[in-house]
C-alpha cells in the first residue's frame, strides 16, 4: 500500500473514533494522534491485541 494511502485510511480511522468520542479533550487527543509502529511492526509483535495500543502514538 503507498503512504499516501496509509494515511487516508488513518485519517478514516481517527473520523470515526472521534465520531465516538464523549468529550472535547478527547477529540482533541484522537486529533493529535498519529501512528506509532507500522503494521509491519505490530504483526512481527506476534499479539495484536496487545500490539494494537503501540500502534497509537499521543504527545
């Protein structure tokens, strides 16, 4: 996939997750997150359940 559309794909991602989110702060938060491990680097993790909150990177 080209980064390009890795990144649309996150951005879908985070529309909807902020679609969800109860409060201003945690729109704000879901905003400013970006990736934090590609998905390479989380299947090579082996768990993905557990691997799936290093995908997510906050300031």
């Amino acid at each position: 996939m080209v980064q390009t559309d890795k990144v649309l794909e996150f951005d879908k991602v985070k529309e909807k997750w902020m679609e969800l989110a109860l409060t201003e702060w945690a729109k704000e938060k879901i905003k400013d997150t970006v990736p934090g491990m590609s998905e390479n680097e989380l299947i090579a993790r082996g768990d993905k359940w557990k691997s799936a909150v290093g995908f997510f990177k906050w300031d």
